[in-house]
C-alpha cells in the first residue's frame, strides 16, 4: 500500500494518478481519450501505455464537489450555447475545458484551483445506452477541438427489452470499429490476449464491487448508498486494471472489520429504503449525515448497480459478444416491466421499506416512469410501502430544494405517510 492508510487515502492516490496520467501522457504525444461511464473500457484500457484514458463524468464531479458547477455552466451556457437546462455535466465540463484550454475573459471561483487538471481530448468514444446526451456532448467537444475523432457506440435503443442477435452483431461490429480507431491513431494492433486478461482483471474488480454493495443486505447495514457514492470511482474508471482489484480488496477488508466489531452506519437504524438515480453530488456528503440522525439507512441503488456485469473472457468473439449483450441493456434503457422487476427484487433482498426517487433534472432516462413504477410497488407491497420522489439534479443545486425534500422526509419517517 506504500505507507496509504486508510482507503480514503488510496483513493486520492487512484485518481489524483488517473487525471496526472493524461497530462503526461499528451506531454509525450501520446493521445488522450475521453469514454463515457457506461462505455466498455476494457477495450481502451489495453492500449496503454500508448494512449490515456480518463472519464470526463468523474472529472465533472470533482467539479461539482469543489463548489464550482454553476460558474463553469454559466460559461458553457454563454460560450457554446448549450441549454441551461441540459445536462449538468456536460455544463460543468465544457465551462471548465474552454476556461482551461481556450483563453478567454471567465468568471473562475478559486475552488476550481482543487480540481484535478484535465488534458484535453484527442479522441472521443461514448455509447448512448446511458443516454443520448452523452453523443450531442462529445460531437460538441469534437468540433470544440477542432473535429478531433469521435465514436458513439449506438446500442440500438428499442425499450422494449428485446436483445436478439441482430442487435448484438450490431453493437459488435461497431466494437471493433473502436478497435480499428484504436490501433490507427497508436499504430499498434490490438493484443487480443492482452485484452482478455484485462477483461479477467475486469471480472475480478467488478466480483469484489458486487460483494461491497451486498454487505447492504445485511440488517444492520455497515455501509449506506453515500458510501457507495464515495467509492464507485475506481469501479468506473480503474475497472481492468490490478488496482481496482487492490482498492476493492481493501475496502471489503475495512467493512468487514467494521462488521467484526459491530460498527454500523446508522448507528440506530431504525428505517431501511432504497435510492434511484445517480447522486447529488453537491450535498451527499450532508444527505449521509442527515439520514443517520433520523435512524434511516439508505442501502441499496439502481445506480451503483450499473458497474455489476461480468463478462465472457473463454475467447475473444465470446469477448466481444459480451460485452455487446452487457453494453446493449442498462437501467436506462429498461422497459417499465423490467424496472418494477428489478425493483420488486431489490425491496426483498435489501428488506426496505420505501424508495427515495430522485427525479433528476440532469437525467431524464434514469428518471423516467418513476411515477408509474411507485404505484406498481405499492400495489405490490401495499400502500404503506413508502415511495418518496423528489426533484433534485446531480450537479447543480438550483435545481434542488432542500426544505422541500426535508419536509417529505419528516412527513413520511415521523408520521407514517406513504
């Protein structure tokens, strides 16, 4: 661990290395490559050395976290024209690549000095079963840089749950599209062994992820959501590698020990519920605490699930196939009847009681049918089953109200609403 002594501290290391990476990188000429979270990684992950990967979504929440956010949109907005109610990473992004990358007269807050440095991209690679802003966002910074390279793994969106093999041979084909991409802009072939190792590697993080966010099964639970939040990073943009593996090693020996000693998260637990959407980055850290001083562990997410999926690696067709079949289908692009199954499952296995819904303005495909998937859970689990939906945003805090989501919290916890 290199005198590292807590997992916090392995964390800053992890992605203070990530971002320094890409500086160093684009130092020495080596291309800089932008994926999306949602995108299969492991095929970018194997050409390093020879090029750097970094996530401009992580990126957009360090942002977010350092207090940021509205200044830089507020430049996205005025500069490129994009809409104020878009998406806020994308917002918080491009208002920090043009202050950074392209001079210019900015109204910069000093806490931005916090943020890590971003390179800028050389290539930009995205698929569009999280969302189709993601393709609009790097199409944008594309003719930002100059109409740099750009790939949208389009997974052929149906939402009607159907995967057949037309589709798959669609998402695979445009796989090693990527591929090709790949190899034209290092001049290195792809190293198919190499490849699988990584995906193996992949497997490994992904297995040890999985037995973290299950630890919130357990009644009382050692973790919450919020703890998730905190330690979904490396998963996202460290998955392939052997220090995902380490970090999540880790981090299941430190809840384990805190399970051997009876320590808990909510040191009185008396509520369990669930949370849907990504988080509100800007006050999760608030929103952990104040769930603990009302006795409400939040245990489980639709959200942190997302980085669950294990892949084929008996050969590297099986490989691609898989990683078509894991890439096509994600929350996002659920039917309803699948969402209300998933969610039907989660409320057993994590033995909850109601469901926070965050109705994210940022992201619409996460936070559609809400509405209709708390009914279906209340005819399921009955009209006591608490179902609290809320709007907020994930990076900007105009858009989210406190004492209105306070309000509904005291109203369903402390006089039995539903």
């Amino acid at each position: 661990m290199s005198g590292l002594s807590t997992i916090s501290a392995f964390q800053k290391r992890i992605m203070s290395l990530h971002y320094q990476r890409a500086v160093d990188a684009q130092a020495q000429g080596k291309p800089v490559v932008y994926v999306t979270a949602m995108f299969p990684v492991e095929i970018v992950k194997v050409f390093e050395p020879h090029i750097a990967v970094v996530y401009p979504e992580n990126h957009a929440v360090n942002i977010i976290v350092s207090g940021a956010a509205e200044k830089m949109a507020e430049i996205a907005i005025n500069k490129m024209s994009i809409d104020r109610m878009g998406c806020s990473y994308e917002l918080a992004n491009t208002g920090y690549l043009l202050s950074e990358h392209f001079p210019g007269s900015y109204d910069i807050p000093d806490s931005i000095e916090r943020v890590p440095k971003l390179a800028r991209p050389d290539i930009l690679l995205a698929c569009n079963n999280q969302c189709d802003i993601v393709a609009e966002w790097y199409q944008n910074l594309s003719r930002m840089y100059g109409n740099i390279p750009v790939k949208v793994i389009n997974v052929g969106n149906r939402y009607d749950g159907v995967i057949n093999p037309l589709r798959i041979e669609y998402v695979k084909k445009q796989l090693i599209d990527v591929i090709s991409l790949l190899e034209q802009q290092t001049e290195v072939s792809l190293d198919r062994d190499a490849l699988i190792e990584t995906a193996e590697r992949s497997n490994q993080a992904v297995k040890l992820w999985k037995e973290y966010l299950d630890c919130g099964k357990l009644t009382p639970s050692p973790i919450t959501v919020f703890d998730g939040f905190y330690h979904m990073a490396p998963i996202v943009s460290e998955r392939g590698t052997q220090t995902a593996i380490d970090y999540y090693r880790l981090l299941l020996e430190e809840t384990h020990s805190r399970i051997d000693a009876s320590e808990y998260a909510v040191k009185d637990e008396q509520h369990r519920v669930l949370w849907d959407n990504l988080a509100t980055w800007f006050n999760f850290g608030e929103l952990k605490r104040y769930f603990a001083s009302k006795g409400i562990a939040v245990v489980g997410s639709t959200y942190l699930d997302v980085w669950k999926t294990i892949l084929d690696t008996s050969s590297f067709d099986n490989l691609l196939t898989s990683m078509a079949e894991a890439y096509c289908v994600m929350y996002t692009n659920l039917t309803i009847a699948q969402r209300i199954d998933l969610w039907e499952k989660m409320v057993i296995d994590f033995q909850a009681e109601g469901i926070l819904f965050h109705d994210n303005r940022s992201c619409h495909t996460f936070s559609r049918l809400q509405g209709q998937i708390a009914s279906a859970l209340k005819d399921r689990f009955g009209q006591d089953f608490k179902t609290i939906q809320f709007e907020g945003d994930m990076g900007l805090k105009e858009r989210y109200q406190k004492h209105r989501f306070e309000t509904a919290i005291e109203t369903f916890f402390s006089h039995g609403g539903g």
